[in-house]
C-alpha cells in the first residue's frame, strides 16, 4: 500500500483501507481521493461513485520527460550544427553558453510540464470499465469498456526497464488514439493489473477475498531463436535491395572513378538499416504462448512488449513466404486485430505472430488463432494452401482464362471453404495463405474492370479491421465469385449468430474446464512434436473459447 | 469448374446462389437508382472545373492571334474531354443502384469498373448523411455506411433527403437488432 521506496513523494497521509483487496498491488492511491467524483460534471457517462482513483507511478514525468528532452537535444543539435560557420562546430566563443541554456530552459519546461501531467492523471476500474482522466488545459475523461477489450499489452521502454517500471496499453477497436494507455506502473503493479482486468474482462466473478490474482497459466507454443531471426532478415527483400544497392554504387565508383556516387548509399543504407534494426530489436526473443486469456507474445530486445490477445479478437491471419524463404520454408505470420493497426506510434509489431518460423510453427500459429479449422484432417488441406496449386483439396482456383491477366499465379490464387472459415490462398513467388473465420466477416465485395469482364472474371475482396491482412481472391470466374458472395454472406450471419461471448469465460459450456487454477497439461501444445492440429479435445485449450 | 465445392460445408447455401450471367446482377435482386439530379450536380462540377480553363483558353486566343490556333485546338481538346467525361457521369449514375435485402445491404456501382458489396446490417457501426451546399441547393444527399473495417466502401450518393433519413433510420434500427460484437 505504500508508494514504493524511491518515490519522493510527500504524501505520507494515512492511506484509507481499499475497498477491495483486488486493487491492493496496483498503483499509488491517492489519498482522500476515494469516492471522488470528478469535477462536478454530471454527464451521463460519469464514473460510479465509490472508484478508487490512483496515480501513476511518480516517476512517470522522469521516464517521459527523458524521450522530450533526447528530442530536443537532437533538434537543437542538429540546428547548431547546420547553422554553424565552416570548420565546424561553434564550441568556443559564447554560442554554446546560449545553446545549454536553452537546452536546460527545455529540460526545465519540459520536466514541469510532464510533472503536472502527473498529477493530474489518474485511474480506477471496476468490473465493467477502466476510466483515465488526464489532461492540463484540455482535460479528458475517458473509459474503456471492458468486454471491449481487445488486447492488453505490457510494454516496457528501454529507460523504464532501468526503473522495473511497464506500461499498460489497452487496445480497443477505434484506431488511432482509442484505447488507454497507463504508464508507468512497478512492474508487479502492471502484471496485476492486467491479470485484475483480464479476469473481469473475461466475465470471471473474482474471489471475494481474493488476494494476489493469479496470471493465468500459459504453455509455450512458439519460439524464434536469435539466429533463426537474423538469417531471415538477412533474406528478406530489404536486405537484398540494400545488398544490390551497395554493389551498384560500387561499380558506379569503379566506372565513374570518383568517390562521389558513396554519397548517395547513405540515404539508403540508413533508412534500409533502421529498418532492419527496428525489425530485429522488435521481434527479438520472440515467444508465443496459449492460455485461457488468449495468446500471450513476449519480444524486444530493447524495448519489451508482452501481448495479450483474448479469444476472438483476431480478425483475419496471414501465413506469408517470401521467394528467399523458400528454401529453408519459413513462414511469416500476422493477424488483425482491431485496435492494434495504425496505432499512434506508427509500428506494426502488434500484429506479428511470428516474425520466422517453420511451417509447423507457422501451422502451429494458425492453430492457436483457429484451433479448429472446420476439416476432419487439416493436414493435407493446409499443405494445398501454404504450397498447393490447382483444384486438389477442393480449391476452387480462377479459370483458365485468368491466365492472360496473372500469368504466374492463377493455378494457385483460389479459395477454400470450410465449417469455420474461409481459406484463401494466392501468390506463385511470394505465396501467401489467408485464413478468416465466418464470424469476423466485416463486407464482402466484388470489383471488376474492363478486361475482367471481357474474360469473365472478377475479383472477391473481403473487408477485415485495419491491419496487415486484407483478404482478396482476385480473379475468380464470374460464377464462382457472384456464388461465392452470396454464399459467404449467408455463412457469415450464420456464424455471427454462433459467434461465442466477448466475456470469453462466460460461456456456459467452459466455465468446467476452463478454471483459472486449472493448470496445462505439460504436452498440451508440444513444441518440439509435429504440429497436431488434430488434437484431442481435453488438450486444446481454447477450442471452444473461438 | 467445381464451383459448388463449399456445399461441403455445414452451412445452407443461399437461394440466389444459381449462377448469373454477371455476379453484379444476382437473380431476384430489385435495384433502387438514385436522383437524376445526381448528375445535374456533377455536370455543375465538371462545367465549374474545365468551364474556367476554356474560358481562359479562348480568351487567349482571341487576345494572341499569332498562337491562336494551338490555342483553338487546346480549348476543342478541353472540350471533348468535358463532352466524353458528361456521357461517363451519365452512365454512372444510371448505374448506381442498392438493395435492401433482409440480413444485409448490397450497393452497385461503375460502368467500366464496377463493384458490389454486401454489407450485413449487424456490422454497420455509423451511419452517415452528408450533403453540401451544391447538393443541398439541388435537394440530393449521400449516405455512407461504416463497419470496423476501412475497406467498406459502401456509399450512396444521390439520395432524396426524405429517402436519405428514412433509409438511414431503417439501417440504424436493423443494425440494432442485429447488432453483433467485432
């Protein structure tokens, strides 16, 4: 209950007892605050009465104001640096008093600012919402719903790692700002917080006297090893453009005899680098794991990030190879899930599942997304799809007069449907295979041009939440694509109304099995065996959760 | 073909699901059209957006003889151009057609390019109305549907306002009914 020993904090007021011992590890309560409701506006939204409301951890405004001040050292930097006189940097003389001055005036502004922004941030829950208020002239009241929750992510910055501090995102579908973010936390405070808000989430009652609520158990599924990673970046198509890139401006030296054409590699080499180095320190030590929560996917190198995905949250998978993969037969796999694309930091790595593994850890990936897949034997069904072409397996592929618009791949472009989903596949050099189950159909579309229509082709597109995936068959013939529209449409509702709880635990038929004390079967999702993805029931844990 | 492969599955396959001559035409599909005036707005549009470079044009001509015929030749270009684009918009909105059907609304569009999609009222997040002063002037708005996924382009442009709020108070009411998580 006490702020933790580093905090400078002058609050040392006897702490009201909380209401509920749930609440007891999470964040710094404020003092009197209990009960308090907000700046008397009654709208109708405002929070119940009676929320705990706390803080953030006080050394928040430190952690924040750090990434302010590196930024405008670099803006300031790279301005006396530009501005400076030839020969150099103006060091001597009096510019560089002005220059620490500005530099500390920031620091101070900046440090202030992000200590108000402290104070007046705070958070409570209960058992239907988080509510965050914050803001210093423009205040905001905001509150998640909870069993709209779809992913809760730890993340924890290089810097705040230095304090064992994390940060609790909560994603809704909303893109762009939605969602909460609380940080920072002890990191203790955050693995309980986000226990505390997976369990309501889920629609568990929890313990009356509940103390310390458990994570619930998980078991590993997937894992990517630091060398496995490198070898795959080093055969992805950025490192390729990079290698020929360098080997053209050699050559351009060699011919030209001048030294001027290294100029130009800087560009490339820094932006192709970046992003190679952002790929690898964010999927570095990549781990997946099922629990009853949902997938669990811890990576970073420097900055770590462990995901929770709740059941049914993601919207569409994809199992990707590029032309270099192919001979080791790595696979690339990543969902949608709303909430997750175009965050407000721009990157993506949310929505990787795997960023290289085999085809049975991507089989496995696909497995803990769509356990069942709707077919007695999967196996050979998926080999179709990840390298199949034609009509085995009941693919149903564009005609044979698609051959003149994709000459390449219109044996292989097809679909396929099963009882849980639809399976589309497509690509001759870069193969890609998209699974999306029925009931996270958004729309279904058709679109055709002028030369499709003279050959009597049409391309189905499906609507999926913002993300990497967007699943399209193109060219189907114009009666396979006119049935398959209607048809999806029908299964869709179909499955809609079939479509299990957002509170993933309050179905009736898992409350038996599916106890949080319940722990995993050692050999419930073997790592190192082949994948089953006919496993016995008892094993698979989130089968019915889907 | 094996175009009847996915009867396999568990689910019952559509009524409308016989082969058409053309997957924009489903059988037993009756099609709204929208406003004519519709087209009067974009015809306005067109007229504003090349009116002012012809304009310019033959003023140039007449004010410099000696590179009047380049000119000439450029403002029958223009000319051209806005005649073939005022068949195209013609047709366009000759093709714009929905229909509500009872789980879902399907909207069809384009002459050379066309589209279709089907958007089921339980996915339908907001609704909207929209009408500028052009459109307003002319008594025509657009609505446009909203699921959780960008992809959906389902909007109808055209629509009497009357026709407008009333469709838009049926979606919102089927969509309540119907309404289903993500």
């Amino acid at each position: 209950m006490l702020p933790p020993s580093d905090a400078p904090s002058p609050r040392s007021a006897p702490v009201p007892p909380p209401p509920t011992s749930l609440s007891k590890a999470t964040g710094v309560p404020i003092p009197g605050s209990s009960g308090l409701t907000t700046d008397g506006s009654a709208g109708p939204d405002t929070p119940p009465p009676g929320l705990e409301w706390k803080r953030l951890h006080p050394v928040t405004p430190f952690v924040r104001g750090w990434a302010v001040i590196a930024v405008l050292l670099v803006v300031f930097g790279r301005q006396s640096i530009e501005s400076a006189p030839e020969g150099g940097i103006p060091v001597d003389g009096g510019n560089w008093w002005i220059f620490a001055v500005g530099i500390a005036a920031a620091g101070v502004i900046g440090g202030v600012y992000a200590w108000l922004s402290w104070r007046v941030t705070r958070y409570a829950y209960d058992s239907d919402a988080v509510y965050v208020h914050s803001g210093i002239l423009f205040r905001q009241q905001r509150k998640v719903r909870l069993d709209r929750l779809q992913a809760i992510d730890i993340v924890k910055p290089l810097l705040a790692r230095f304090f064992g501090l994390a940060e609790l995102k909560l994603s809704v579908a909303g893109g762009g700002d939605s969602g909460a973010k609380l940080g920072f936390l002890r990191d203790a405070d955050a693995n309980q917080l986000r226990n505390v808000l997976l369990a309501r989430a889920a629609g568990l009652e929890e313990a009356p006297d509940g103390e310390i609520l458990p994570e619930a158990p998980e078991s590993e599924v997937l894992q990517v090893p630091p060398g496995r990673l490198i070898a795959s970046l080093l055969l992805s198509g950025a490192a390729i453009f990079l290698i020929i890139f360098v080997a053209a401006t050699i050559v351009a030296m060699i011919v030209s005899r001048s030294i001027s054409p290294i100029a130009t590699i800087f560009p490339a080499l820094i932006g192709v680098g970046a992003y190679v180095f952002s790929r690898f320190t964010s999927e570095f030590n990549f781990t997946g794991a099922i629990s009853p929560d949902g997938i669990r996917l811890r990576h970073g190198l420097l900055e770590t990030r462990s995901q929770t995905i709740p059941p049914g949250r993601v919207q569409a998978i994809r199992l990707t190879q590029g032309l270099l993969w192919r001979k080791a037969d790595w696979w690339r796999v990543e969902v949608n899930v709303a909430g997750y694309a175009d965050s407000s930091d721009g990157n993506q790595t949310g929505t990787v599942l795997l960023p290289v593994g085999s085809r049975d850890d991507a089989l496995r990936a696909l497995w803990l997304v769509l356990p069942d897949l709707g077919v007695d034997d999967p196996r050979p069904l998926l080999e179709a799809a990840l390298s199949g072409s034609g009509p085995r397996e009941e693919f149903t592929t564009s005609p044979r007069s698609a051959r003149w618009v994709d000459p390449l791949a219109w044996q292989r472009n097809g679909y396929r449907v099963t009882s849980r989903g639809l399976l589309i596949r497509r690509g001759r050099l870069t193969r890609r295979l998209e699974v999306v189950p029925h009931e996270r159909t958004q729309s279904l579309g058709l679109a055709q041009g002028p030369i499709q229509r003279r050959l009597g082709i049409a391309t189905f597109v499906l609507h999926s939440t913002p993300g990497p995936v967007s699943p399209r068959v193109p060219h189907l013939s114009d009666a396979d694509a006119a049935h398959l529209l209607h048809a999806q449409a029908a299964r869709a509702r179909a499955a809609r109304t079939l479509a299990g709880p957002e509170r993933w635990m309050q179905a009736p038929a898992q409350a038996a099995g599916l106890a949080l004390d319940r722990a995993p079967d050692d050999e419930a999702t073997p790592a190192s065996a082949p994948v089953r993805l006919d496993m016995p029931d008892e094993n698979r844990p989130t089968k019915d959760l889907l | 073909m094996n175009t009847m492969t996915e009867e396999s599955a568990s689910y019952p396959p559509l009524s409308a699901s016989a082969p058409t001559t053309s997957p924009f035409e489903p059988e037993g599909i009756v099609w709204q059209g929208v406003s004519a005036r519709l087209a009067t707005a974009r015809f306005i549009m067109l007229g504003i957006f090349f009116g002012i470079p012809l304009v310019t044009l033959v003023v140039l001509a007449v004010a410099l003889p000696p590179a009047a015929p380049w000119l000439w030749i450029a403002a029958a270009v223009v000319v051209v151009v806005t005649a073939w684009i005022a068949v195209i918009i013609k047709r366009q909105v000759h093709a714009i057609g929905f229909a509500e059907r009872d789980e879902d609304l399907l909207i069809r569009k384009g002459v050379m390019f066309r589209s279709l999609v089907v958007v089921p009222y339980g996915r339908m997040q907001f609704v909207d109305v929209t009408a500028g002063p052009l459109a307003r002037k002319l008594g025509i708005s657009s609505l446009q549907l909203h699921t959780a996924s960008p992809g959906t382009d389902a909007t109808i442009d055209g629509l009497v306002p009357s026709e407008a709020a009333r469709l838009r108070d049926r979606l919102a009411s089927r969509g309540e009914a119907r309404l289903a998580g993500l």
